[in-house]
C-alpha cells in the first residue's frame, strides 16, 4: 500500500484562527462535500503564507459561509488572510492509481471556488504511471506556466 493524496483544497483564505477553541480545522460542508472530505477526517495543512505544516481535523460550519477556521492550537499557525493548502490522504495499492481521480479545488482571494480539476495517473507504452492535472476533458499543465515564470 502507498498513501496518497485524496482531496484537496489548494489556495483557502484563513477566515478566522481562534486558539479558545477546542482543536480542529472548521471548514464549509458545501465545499467538503464537493471535493470528498469528510467530517472528523484528519488533513494536512501547509500554509504558504509562513510554510508551517500541521495536521488536524475537520468539523463542519455554516453552509455557504466559504469559512476556514483555525481552532485549538492549529491557531497559532495560521491567521485570518493567510493562503493554505488542506489536503486528505488515503491509502491505496499500485495497481488503483489509475482508477483514483483525486479532486482538487483552487480559490479566489474570497474562497470562491476558481477551478474544479482533478488528477490523473494513466499509463502509456513507454511508462506504466504518467501524471497529469486535469480540467474537466482539458489538460492543465502548470509545470510549464511555471517555467515560464521562472524564466
């Protein structure tokens, strides 16, 4: 078995960080419901914005709300504004990969949803296990942008 990424939310703004809270990550069921996350999942966090990188887990807020709160200790790495990564993880063998098309959802400053993409592992004659980002039926290819950028 491998562990893999599941879901994930690539780009939320932190709405709120309070550390009076018991612990946990409070998040929109309307977007956890889109992307496959469940509540009391444990996810990873990686915030962009200072680079800390914690763990915790999901309880629901208000439908609609777009919320990301920090709650507990996860308060004291990351605050209101700043941009986070929330990712849920599963265990899988090789042979799944290509049947496993992991969600991902990309924001705007406001946590409204920006793209719906997903990822595709697939296999050719040359290699067994290909990775690419996928909109809809379009491929996305961010590696190149991002040479583009560097350069």
């Amino acid at each position: 078995m491998i562990q893999i990424i599941r879901a994930k939310l690539h780009g939320m703004r932190v709405t709120d960080a309070n550390l009076e809270y018991q612990g946990s990550i409070t998040l929109d069921p309307e977007l956890c419901e889109r992307v496959g996350i469940y509540p009391l999942e444990f996810v990873d966090i990686w915030n962009k914005s200072n680079g800390a990188r914690i763990q915790t887990y999901v309880i629901l807020g208000e439908p609609g709300s777009r919320c990301c709160v920090l709650n507990g200790s996860a308060a004291r790495h990351c605050q209101p504004g700043d941009e986070i990564i929330i990712a849920a993880r599963e265990y899988v063998t090789r042979a799944e990969l290509h049947d496993i098309k992991p969600k991902v959802l990309t924001f705007t400053k406001d946590n409204e949803i920006d793209q719906e993409l997903y990822y595709d592992v697939y296999a050719t004659e040359d290699r067994e296990f290909n990775f690419r980002i996928m909109n809809g039926d379009n491929v996305v290819d961010f590696r190149e942008s991002a040479r583009k950028t560097a350069t």
